[in-house]
C-alpha cells in the first residue's frame, strides 16, 4: 500500500531560523492524526511542504509515493483547510462551494448541502461579511465533503461554539467510518479531539518529539500530590515532567503509566494519584528542557 506521506530529514529554514529540523516520519493510510505543539513549533511550515507550498531547506516528503510540487496527480488528493485562508472580496459561501466542486475531484455535493444545513451557513452572504465561527464552518464543510485521500485541517474550530464544535467532530468521525482517508488534525483543543485522534505527531521547535499511538500516550504520566518531603522520595529515579504547588502541597507530573506499584508506593507514603489529559501531557512535554529529546531517546 501506499503511503500517503512520508518524510525523511525533512528540514526547512527561514534564514537562521530553523522552522523543521531534520524530522522523519510516515503516515498510514486510514487513520486520524493529531499534529500537535505549541504556536511556532513547526506545524504549519510541515503541512505547507505536504501541501507543496514551500520548498524544503533538505531531507524530502513525499505524498502518495511522489513528489507533490507541480504533481497535479498528487495536489488532486489533497485538501488542505488553512485557518487564514483568504477568499475574493465578492465571493459568497455558494461560491466557495462551486469552486469546491471544480478543484476536488471527489467532491459530494449532496453530502456539502447538507453539511450547510446542519451547521446553518447562509450560502448567498459574502465570505468578508462571516464571523469567524461560519468561516471556520465553511472550511469544515469543505474538508469533509472533498472526500479527498489526504484531508488537512489547520485549527478548524476557531470561532466555533460548543455545539458547532461538537457537530463537526460528530460529522467527521461518521463520514470517516463510511469514507475512510486520511486525516490530519492540528488543534490546541487537544483534549476535546482526543477520542478522534488514532495516532500523535507532536512538534516542538522543529523537532519531532513524538510520535507515538494516541492510546499508548493516553497513560503515558500521572500525577502525584502530596507534602513535598514525600513527593521527593516517591519520585527519586523517576522523570518528572512539571512541579508545582497545590495548596500547601505539591503536585507533580510523572512519566509512567501509573500502574499497580506505583499505585502501592503512592499509597504507603499517603500520596494521591490523578490522571493527567493528553493536553496537560502535551503541555508538559512541550514545556520542559526534556523536549529536546525524541520519543526514541526516552
């Protein structure tokens, strides 16, 4: 099978900056990925080369098998939904929709109408005169109706209500079980994407630092609070990820999957346990000097 990217030594610069630095990964056909990390980290420069609109510094991405620059066969599979995209000032979201329709070969427009029904798009109004949720909802009707094998969405739920925000991941999940490509998130909504996402990228200063199953990341630190003369003992030899004051206790993130042991000597030191969210894990993780490491070095 093919894969539908691939990276090796993937690096950009802007000048002294250096936005990729040397990262390798690929990507599986039919899956959902969360592309995760701070603002500058790198995600938008990643999926920029995938959706060949820069030019890598070195290394190389390839996209179904090839090169995407000037590949039609390629950019043909592709639907990337950017957080900026910009629109002709006379544009409406009718012609955002017919557009659609000319550039994505599997576009559904039966399946489009209807996504403008259920996230209540007015499709005469000009795309200058949308708030910032109905901008977000066209590109969301826009990435789920192009079917396209490789869908790309750049933070698509800015500006969008709870209930918007919650209808697009409904709509996303049924029309990924019945039209299976692959998919790619990026979000700082982490936690509420995490039951979508099958696998995680996380970027931190060009750096892939993991790249990993979302479900083995699920368990991957805890939490521990208590007095901090027993947090010292408790967390000697282990990696701690964050530290900070919980009243006149101390909390700490610990990597580890919480497991019976360190639920006994938790215990007998009278420490309290708590799970930590994929969020709060990513925050950590992209916080600490140990994000210089990759997921290899851990």
């Amino acid at each position: 099978m093919i894969v539908p990217v691939e990276a090796e030594c993937l690096t950009k610069r802007f000048g002294t900056l250096s936005a990729l630095d040397a990262i390798s990964f690929a990507l599986e056909a039919d899956k959902i990925y969360g592309l995760l990390g701070r603002n500058g980290s790198g995600k938008t420069t990643l999926m920029r080369l995938m959706t060949a609109q820069i030019f890598a510094t070195s290394g190389t991405v390839k996209v179904f098998g090839e090169t995407p620059y000037e590949n039609r066969h390629v950019l043909n599979k592709i639907c990337f939904i950017k957080d900026n995209q910009k629109y002709p000032n006379s544009y409406r979201v009718l012609d955002v929709l017919e557009q659609a329709a000319l550039f994505l070969p599997r576009w559904d427009r039966e399946y489009a109408c209807a996504l403008t029904e259920d996230f209540q798009l007015p499709l005469q109004r000009r795309m200058k005169a949308l708030s910032r949720g109905m901008l977000s909802a066209v590109g969301i009707v826009v990435g789920l109706a192009s079917r396209a094998p490789l869908t790309i969405f750049d933070e698509p739920n800015l500006g969008l209500d709870p209930v918007a925000r919650g209808l697009f991941y409904e709509r996303l999940l049924a029309d990924y079980a019945e039209h299976p490509r692959t998919i790619i998130l990026s979000t700082h909504l982490i936690d509420e994407v995490s039951r979508l996402l099958e696998h995680v990228l996380v970027l931190d200063r060009g750096r892939l630092i993991l790249d990993v199953d979302a479900e083995s990341l699920r368990g991957r630190a805890f939490a521990v609070i208590g007095p901090a003369a027993k947090i010292d003992s408790y967390t000697a030899g282990k990696e701690v990820l964050d530290r900070a004051p919980f009243g006149s206790l101390v909390s700490v993130t610990v990597m580890g999957n919480g497991d019976i042991a360190d639920r006994k000597h938790a215990a007998a030191l009278g420490l309290d346990l708590a799970p930590v969210s994929l969020q709060q894990l990513i925050v950590h993780l992209t916080s600490a000097p140990s994000t210089r490491k990759t997921v290899e070095d851990r």
